[in-house]
C-alpha cells in the first residue's frame, strides 16, 4: 500500500523558515513534488523534483524554497524561507506512479500559517 506522509507544517511569523518532510512508502518514485491549496483556492504547483534531483518551481516560491530528497530515506524535503502571509496553505506531497503516471498519489496535507 502506497503511502506519503507529510510532517513539519505549522506557524510563523513572516520572513520565517519550515522545513516540511514527505515520507513515502510502498513503492519508490521517479518524480515528487509539492502542491499547495490556500482556502477558497484551487490547488497548486509549488515544487517538483525528479530521481536525478532536477527540480522544478512555481515562480511565486523561485529563490525563497529548495526542494530536495533522499532517496535512501524514499523521502522529499521543502525547505521554505522567506515566507509570506500569502504562503499560507494546505501543502500536500505528490507523486506519480512509477509504472502508470497516470496513477496519482497525495498526501493528507500539513497545514502552513504564516502570520504575526
């Protein structure tokens, strides 16, 4: 059974960091990444990253967050700096399946508020 498992959500102030985890397990993925849903707001890319660690951003999230992963560890980091009011979100792991694309995995999501 596939599972991604998000952890490291919570609050802060602006111009703070979080590190958000996504831990997978069940099978193994050529590319994951990061969506994000604010309230009232459809779901978006933030970060994609491939098995040979191209990554990929969302202009909005270019130079303030770095995806990375370990692929020992079968697990997917965002590491979030400089963040905004406007970074507040639901951030949910993504990953295709590695046999059927077609075939979407998600995460239940962790919630980030960015706010003073």
């Amino acid at each position: 059974q596939v599972q991604l498992v998000e952890s490291g959500g919570g609050l802060v102030q602006p111009g703070g960091s979080l590190r958000l985890s996504c831990a997978a397990s069940g099978s193994i993925f050529s590319l994951m990444g990061w969506y994000r849903q604010a309230p009232g707001k459809q779901r978006e890319l933030v970060a994609t990253i491939t098995s040979g660690g191209v990554a990929n951003y969302a202009d909005s999230v270019k130079g303030r967050f770095t995806i990375s992963r370990d692929s020992a560890k079968n697990t997917v980091y965002l590491q979030m700096n400089g963040l905004k009011p406007e970074d507040t979100a639901t951030y949910y792991c993504n990953a295709p399946d590695i046999l059927l694309p077609s075939i979407i995995y998600w995460g239940k999501g962790t919630l980030v508020t960015v706010s003073s």
